[in-house]
C-alpha cells in the first residue's frame, strides 16, 4: 500500500499506474480492513498453504469497507482430493528420511496419472493432493490409477471426487464445491473413492458403477449429501 | 507486508510505521497495538493500493 498525506497528494502524484478496481481508503478505514482474520493469523504455521482460504476473508473486508468487488471468475470443475491412510503411523514405522522418500514417489505417482489422465495439479494438501479436472469420468479413472498404483510403493490412499462450480483464484481454486471435495474424500476408507451424488449422475454411460454409501452430514455444508463408491 | 498488517506480527506490542508521502515526501508517522491505532499523523493521511482481485493480478504476488 502507498501513503499520501491527503487525497490531494495523491491526485497530484502524476505518475501512478492506476488499474480498475484500485483503491482508496483513509488510513483509519485501512486499519479496519487489515484487522480481518487473515491478516491476524500470519503467524500462524499453516498461513501460507491457507491463504487462498484467506483471501475471501480479505475480499469480504474491502466489501465492509463499502468497495465495489469485481464477482470471482466461476467455472465448472470437478475435483479430486487423494490423502495417505495412516500416514502418521506409516511415517513413525519407516522414520523420517525413508517417509521423505516414499512422500516423493507418491508425488510422482500422482503427477504422472494427473498428467495420463489430464488432471491438473492445484495444491499439496498435507499427505495428499488437490486436482481438478474438465470431466467427472477422468477424475474417476484418474484416482483408481493413483490408487492402484500406490501399492507398488506400499501405500494406500483414500479419494473423493466432487463436480460443482469452483472459484479461480489465480492458480488455486475456492469454493464451497472444493470443500465439498475434501469431506467427502475425509469419509472415504482405505483403497476406497468416494463421489457425490451430482458426479454419479454426471457419468451416466461412461460404464463406471458404484456402490451406494448412503446419505451423510458434511461438516460445515448444509444439507444431507447422498455419497457412492466406485466399484469398477 | 501491509504497513498496517504488521501489527498482528508483535502481539500486544506498539508498533511504529514511519513513511513517507509518494507525492511531497512529507512525513506519514502511524502508530498501533493490536486493536488500536494510536496516532495517525497526518490526520488526512489516504492510503492507495492496487487491488489484488484485478484480473491481471490475480494469482500474483500481488496479495502476498
């Protein structure tokens, strides 16, 4: 943020670059925007990988403050979530350089499916991964291979697949619809991939069956959700 | 870092920003703790920032 004396001094400044969508706030106004919870959580260990999270809380500040924000790109996509099962236990079994090792495998297993199947790689997420993809199927396809393919390094994952509008974010997504995503692969067991309602219905013909998993609470979204594993 | 946002660095702790005016060069002094802003001299003082959710800046450093 630049400082000026007054509003005249800014208008007076000739050479600032000036974009739509710039703004201007007395500094007391800008104290109360830069006290919303993401700027207050900066020393927090995690702040850097949520900070997409955080953003909105920022957007929503400036809105507080009475500015006009242009409305997020929304597009339609399908996510996948991956997480290692008992990653914790696993780590503590085979100690930290051999886990540092196997975390690397397990990246490259998962890039090189993202990059078969045309998946893209969003975010790390602790012991797993965020992708998104154009098609519900691939995602499918996409997180058996990984899963399979797992084994060969001995690990298992769980995986949940979601299709829903998303926010882009640059080059992260946000969105309810991602943490739909993330609850939904959180329920899934060992080996097991998980899909909501909305992507069974969205692969209709694509030969892909499930087994139905019932409805369940996901923490945080409204609603009960209708859940489904995928069997072949 | 916002000049503003680095207060939530030191809890509890005053925390003195001292800028200048892009435009004279003039003495801009802020001073805060935590909740409080403690002195913002001038009084009239602006602050001007380019939005990090225009669309060219989206996904850049920008907001970091």
């Amino acid at each position: 943020m630049n400082l000026f004396r007054s509003e005249e001094h800014l208008t007076r400044w000739l050479h600032h670059w000036h974009a739509a969508g710039d703004y201007v706030l007395p500094v007391d106004e800008w104290a109360k925007v830069f006290s919303a919870p993401t700027f207050r959580r900066r020393l927090d260990l995690d702040y850097l990988a949520r900070a997409p999270e955080y953003l909105e809380e920022y957007r929503r500040a400036l809105q507080a403050a009475g500015k006009a924000l242009p409305a997020p790109d929304r597009i339609l996509s399908t996510v996948l979530f991956t997480d290692i099962v008992g990653s914790t236990r696993h780590a503590a079994e085979v100690g930290d350089s051999e886990w540092r090792a196997l975390i690397r495998r397990h990246d490259d297993i998962v890039r090189n499916q993202l990059q078969h199947f045309g998946g893209r790689e969003i975010d790390r997420t602790g012991d797993g991964s965020l992708s998104a993809f154009q098609s519900p199927a691939r995602a499918i396809r996409c997180a058996q291979a990984i899963s399979a393919a797992m084994h060969s390094v001995g690990l298992q994952v769980r995986a949940g697949v979601h299709s829903g509008e998303v926010e882009v974010l640059g080059e992260h997504l946000g969105g309810i619809a991602v943490h739909i995503g993330a609850r939904i692969s959180a329920l899934a067991g060992p080996d097991e991939i998980l899909v909501s309602q909305t992507v069974k219905e969205a692969v209709i013909g694509s030969g892909i069956t499930f087994d139905d998993r019932g409805t369940h609470e996901l923490k945080g979204v409204p609603g009960e959700w209708r859940l489904h594993a995928v069997a072949s | 870092m916002e000049s503003l946002a680095v207060r939530w660095l030191f809890p509890g702790q005053e925390v003195v920003v001292e800028s200048k005016c892009l435009d004279c060069s003039g003495s801009v002094r802020l001073r805060m703790r935590d909740e409080e802003m403690l002195e913002i001299d001038p009084q009239k003082a602006i602050g001007y920032m380019p939005s990090p959710f225009a669309p060219s800046r989206v996904g850049s450093a920008a907001f970091n």
